[in-house]
C-alpha cells in the first residue's frame, strides 16, 4: 500500500497530508482559477479607470461602485493566486503570509458586503426620500450627480424611471452575489467532495468576475468609457471632461 506524500516531510508528527486529487481535475482547476483570475483583474480595472477618470461618473452610487471594483480587483489580483496556491494542497509561503492571505480574504469579503449594503440603502433614499437624497448622501467630487438630484424637487417622470432602473440593475448585482456566495457559505463545513468544494470556490471569486459583466451589460456609460480607455481616447487633454452619460 502506497504511503501518504506529506506536505512537510521532516515534520513526521505534526505536518498534514498532501492530497493527491486525479491529475485532469487539477489541470482543469488550475486553468479556470488563472482565467477567472486575469478577467477579473483586467475588468475591474477598467471599471476602476473609468469611475476615476470622468468626471461624470463621481456620484454617489458610483463611487460605491469603485470601491466594489477595487475589493474584487484585488480578488483577481491576490486572493485568487493565493487560492492556487492552497488548491495544491501545501502552503509554502510561511506562516505570515499565510495569516496575511486569511485576513486579506475576510477583509475583501466584508468591504463586497459592506458595498451591497451600502449601494441598497443608497438606491432606497434615492427612490423613497428624493428630497432628502442630496443631504443624506455626501461626499466630495459629486456636484454634477447633486444638481441632477436638486431637481427632483419637480419630481418628474423621467427621473423617477432612471432611479427605478438604476434599483433595477442593483437588484441583478445582489442576486448573483448571492448566488455566488451562498453555497460556498451553506455548504463548504459539510462538503467533502472535492469537486463539490472547488466548485463552491471558484463560483465565490467568480462573483468578481462577473460585476464588471453586469456593467456592461446594464450601464451605457461603463461601455462608452471602455470604448473611450481602448481606442486611448482616454489619453487626450481634457479626456476626464467627455460626456460618456
């Protein structure tokens, strides 16, 4: 009978077992981690670049839009090498940054909550409270989405739709960002199969993949922006003034 393959060899008594998954279901996981991980980097930065650089994006809602892309860029960027890594079986990086990883990953995962939360509660004052928007949401470098917001005070139709569909498209990112994180969270302490655990893994980091698609598919300014950072359009004097609404 074949001995178990210890991660640390000389540590007989206290080093845990490498396990040995089938050699396809390795490969496979390895190659979907490292494309889930350069997509999720690359668009998030292109979300990053664009709420930073225009000025017309500087709202509110945007703003916390930028910091989801930032937390899920590092996702793609740290957490989901990192996971590769711990896929393999055997940490080698040492204790610290073993720490450094468990931390990084709480944190990430608590500011994507904390957005939600944040982008829910922004979305209710907006459609429920319009009056009352431009003073309970504050922040620096939003004055053009504040004088959109002071005219509500007509109430008119068309801003009432344009609130709606924005709650709208708020609505699908929560959705899928639960149904990315909730087997992981449900399942992961009674799952033993491993196919079912990298599953629930790459389903998790795959959610900061997919907010970047959601955009794209439901905000006409992040496809214009992308078109403009593409063609270096971006890079023009004056570029951050474009009209990209």
């Amino acid at each position: 009978m074949e001995e178990d393959e210890l991660c640390f060899p000389q540590l007989l008594n206290t080093s845990c077992k490498k396990p040995k998954p089938p050699h396809s279901e390795t490969v496979f996981i390895y190659i979907l981690l490292f494309f889930i991980s350069v997509l999720t980097a690359a668009l998030n930065l292109l979300v990053i670049i664009s709420i930073s650089h225009y000025r017309q994006l500087h709202s509110p809602t945007n703003l916390l839009l930028l910091s989801l892309a930032v937390s899920d860029f590092f996702v793609g960027f740290l957490q989901l090498p990192a996971e590769m890594l711990i896929y393999h079986g055997c940490w080698l990086l040492g204790d610290f940054a073993c720490a450094l990883n468990v931390a990084l990953g709480f944190i990430l995962n608590s500011v994507s909550v904390g957005n939600m939360v944040l982008m829910s509660v922004d979305r209710y004052v907006a459609i429920c409270e319009p009056m009352y928007y431009p003073i309970r949401v504050t922040a620096r470098a939003m004055r053009s989405h504040v004088a959109v917001v002071k005219l509500q005070c007509s109430v008119t139709v068309t801003s009432k739709k344009s609130e709606l569909k924005a709650a709208r498209n708020l609505g699908v990112l929560v959705v899928v960002f639960l149904l990315c994180f909730s087997p992981y969270y449900c399942f992961s302490v009674a799952a033993e199969n491993s196919w079912i655990s990298a599953f629930q893994i790459c389903l998790l980091y795959f959610n900061s993949c997919l907010n970047p698609v959601i955009y794209a598919f439901f905000y006409p300014w992040f496809r214009k922006a992308v078109k403009h950072i593409v063609t270096l359009q971006i890079l023009q004097p004056g570029s951050s003034e474009a009209n990209v609404l």
